[in-house]
C-alpha cells in the first residue's frame, strides 16, 4: 500500500511537471520578435492614388512627381461598421526628422517632443483643404471623430 501511495505522487507530481513545462513552452515569448503591424494607407496629393507603407513611414514622402506629396491616411469606423477615411496627416520637416530619430532608438528632449507636437499636421480629405497644427482648435475639430466613429491608430 505504501508503495501504491508513493507512485501516485511520484506519477501525480510528473504530471504537474510536464503540465507547467508544456504551458510555459506554449506561452512563451521571442524577445526578438517584432510585433507585426500592418501597412497603412498613404495618399499622393497630387493624383490621389492610394498606396500601403510600412507603418513607421514618415509623412510628407515623395510621390509620384518626386515631390513630398505622399501622406498618411487616417480612417475610422462608424457606428454602421462602415470605414471611412476621415483625415490626412504628416509632419513639418523639422517635426519628421525628429520623429525618424526615435523610430531608430533615439531619444527626444522635452522641447524636441513640444515641437514634434507642434510640427504635426492634418486636414480633412477633401482636395485643397488647408493644412492646420494638429494641436491646435481647428485641427482638434479634425482629428477628433464624430459621435459613434472609433478612430483607427496605425502609429506605434
């Protein structure tokens, strides 16, 4: 009977064992890996085409006329489900170059990121709509979404 009573716990502690061996095996995460993101819409200005980029493209890119006129589109979903594009975005010069920096590790001071802030810019899709400070009450009234419109983030 003792016999009996020690394989069990033997057999019993094995299972417990290989149980929290298979689900730490199965959880585990690659500190190598790189979360995937998925591209995201930029529009040229000039002809209106669409095309994806990679999520960490700066905007204005050059477009099709080798001009900066590539910028990023951002969408949203209504309340109905349906997705629509609700403004553009991209960054002064001085704003993009700083942006680059931290997506290559870099570092920004506190008035680096107050003109980052201050160099992004949006306006609404309509064609020759003015570019305004995103930070500012007009741009506010852009990057904010209507009533029941979830904005969609394609930024890190």
């Amino acid at each position: 009977m003792e016999r009996r009573k020690l394989f069990g716990g033997l057999l019993l502690a094995g299972i417990v064992l290989l149980a929290s061996y298979l689900l730490g095996f199965f959880t585990q995460t690659d500190p190598t890996r790189r979360p995937f993101h998925p591209p995201v819409l930029f529009m040229d200005e000039e002809t209106g085409a669409m095309s994806p980029r990679s999520w960490n493209d700066v905007p204005p890119l050059p477009g099709k006329s080798a001009r900066p006129t590539l910028v990023r589109t951002r969408y949203g979903v209504g309340a109905d489900g349906q997705r629509q594009l609700l403004f553009l975005e991209k960054y002064t010069p001085a704003a993009k170059a700083l942006v680059e920096r931290v997506l290559r590790g870099g570092t920004l001071t506190s008035a680096e990121q107050a003109a980052v802030q201050a160099g992004y810019l949006v306006r609404q899709p309509a064609p020759g709509s003015p570019w305004v400070s995103g930070t500012s009450p007009e741009g506010g009234k852009i990057v904010q979404p209507f009533p029941g419109v979830r904005v969609e983030n394609p930024n890190p």
